[in-house]
C-alpha cells in the first residue's frame, strides 16, 4: 500500500494519522470540507504533502472521486457532541457518512479500511466493570447519543466486513493531547488551566493521540481482519486527570468535589446559560453522567496482536501536552 486516504484530516486524531504516514513515506490524499481550516498544531510541511480533496463523506460523488486511486482509506471523520441540538447532524454525519465510506470501498475493492471509532461503541457498565473487545451492545441509561451514533456507524462497517470487506476497528478511550484546546477532548487543558475548580470521582480511559494514530498506522500495515481493538493508555479518575495537568501547568488543583446532585444542577444551569448566551453548553446531562461514572477499558488485546505497540505513559503524554500549549500561549503575547 501506497496512496492512503484519511477522511477527517483536519480534525484531532486524523491529523495526527496524517502527521504519522507523511513521516513514514506514505502519499496521502485527505478529504476536507471547503470551510474546513488546516490545524495549526501540526507542522505546515507535513500538510504542504498531503493531497487535499475537496469534499464530504455525505457527497458521495466527492467522496467517490477522493477514493479513486487509493490503496487504503483511514475513515476518522466523525463528529463528538454530548449537545441535543447536534444529536440529528451527529447521527447523520456519524452513520450514514460511514455507510457511505464503506459502500464505495466495497466498489472499489480498497485493500484496507481502518474505522476509527470509540470506546463509547462499546459501551459503559454501570457496575463499573471491566470492558473489553467481546462485550456486547447495551441499551442503557449510561449511552450518550455520540456512543449511539458510533454504535450504528460500527455496525455499517461490521456489514462491510460481511459482503468482504478487508477492514479493522479502533475504539478509542479519550483522547488527550497537543490540539486545538477551544474544541474536543482538548478543552479539558483549557478548562484546568483556567482553574475549574470542580472535580469528579468518575473513573475512564485515557489515550494519547500519537499512540492512536500509530495504532491505526499498525494495523493499516498488518493482515489482521475483522477485529476490534480498544486502545486505551490507562484508567484514572477525573480527579487524578485533572490534577496532573494542573500540575503540569503550575495551576490549582481543583477543590471542590462536584456530587452527582451538584451536576444535575450544574448542567441544567450551564443549558439556562446557553441559551441565553447562544453558545453551546460546557456540562451536559451527559458528560455530567461520563464524568460520575466509574469505567475501566481493558486494552490487552491490542498489546497482544501488536507486539511491537506500545503506549505512553499518561504523565509523559500530559507534560509534553502542556509544554506544548504553553509555547504556543507564550508565542501569541506581545
């Protein structure tokens, strides 16, 4: 394999696949929007050889032209919302621009289909249990509408599978990392280095974004078919999260400990304000709900098929983070 196309190319995760297979020698041919902006958080070289295509996962016709010619496609493009006014978009985008995806693939015989996903499609215990790659779909209370949508999307890929398809599945804990902070999993710096001063006992998964793109770089490059791997550095608790960046970034810890009644208040304030400020909510019912919740994401599996895989440590992951938005504070002061 030659000629890669990453869909999602400006986003977090796919710029960083992106990054990865330029650095590796691969041509790269990425799929974006027209108002869609380069991220400045990646080197301007690495994007100067990347091969932009103008177009959209739901214009299957752009779509259709982008998949011409390529040997492999990294589908990335989604959207992460925890809002209800992006439920619809989010459905639409996540699913039927997955169907999509899969569809020409299947037409075009792609050699390699490498779906980046979620550990939200696999779903939460509410027992806090051990969540590996064989557990099954849940309909519970615990679901957000963004693990619903990478739910369905995975299961237009898994169809995929079916009709031949050569493809493989990564599922994601949060991801952390150096990006845009006003956006994505990357607001938790912003948040800590403005002092939040709340914390939450809930326990998740956590991932640096280089180990997920070389993640999916790896199983591009492997003859492993029809799986799903969790890739996931470690679980903390919130509490642990957020006191490790502020200690990366000389800030407070947070000192208040926010009890589940202390978030459904929260969140139902942050919808008042909201709406009257027209923006888009920081707390939600459902991150509200995430960040009470205590789930472990077993992430053997991956370390077995991948012996020459590796993850990085959270406390590296989080200092270089941090090193790295505070340059870029630095270098927009006068």
């Amino acid at each position: 394999m030659t000629k890669i196309l990453v869909t999602g190319g400006t986003g977090f995760i796919g710029s960083y696949i992106i990054k990865q297979l330029v650095e590796k020698g691969y041509l790269v041919r990425a799929l974006r929007r027209d108002s869609s902006q380069v991220p400045r958080y990646i080197p301007e070289p690495i994007f100067n050889k990347v091969e932009w295509a103008s177009g959209d996962i739901l214009d299957v016709v752009s779509l259709e032209d982008a998949m011409t010619g390529v040997d492999a496609v990294i589908h990335s493009a989604a959207i992460i919302s925890f809002s209800r006014g992006d439920k619809k978009k989010m459905y639409k985008i996540n699913i039927e621009g997955t169907a999509n995806t899969v569809n020409i693939a299947l037409e075009k015989n792609i050699k390699r289909l490498v779906h980046v996903s979620s550990v939200a499609a696999v779903g939460r215990t509410p027992g806090g249990d051990l969540v590996n790659e064989d557990k099954k779909w849940q309909e519970n209370k615990t679901n957000t509408a963004y693990a619903i949508s990478k739910h369905r999307s995975e299961i237009e890929v898994w169809r995929g599978m079916a009709e031949g398809l050569p493809a493989v599945i990564l599922n994601p804990s949060t991801v952390i990392g150096y990006g845009d902070w006003t956006s994505s999993s990357c607001r938790i710096f912003k948040t800590v280095y403005d002092e939040f001063p709340w914390y939450t006992t809930g326990i998740n998964g956590f991932v640096d974004v280089e180990d997920v793109a070389r993640a999916a770089l790896l199983l591009m490059e492997s003859d492993i078919n029809g799986e799903r791997f969790i890739v996931n550095a470690d679980n903390w608790s919130f509490q642990k999260l957020f006191n490790s960046i502020a200690d990366a970034f000389g800030k407070k810890h947070p000192g208040h400990r926010a009890t589940p009644l202390l978030g459904e208040i929260a969140w139902r304030v942050e919808k008042l304000k909201s709406f009257l400020g027209s923006h888009k909510p920081l707390l939600t019912r459902e991150t509200a709900t995430v960040a009470h919740s205590k789930t472990y994401f077993d992430n053997k599996k991956i370390l077995l098929q991948l012996p020459e895989f590796s993850f990085t440590p959270l406390e590296e992951s989080i200092r270089n983070a941090c090193y790295n938005y505070l340059n870029a504070i630095n270098k927009r002061q006068p």
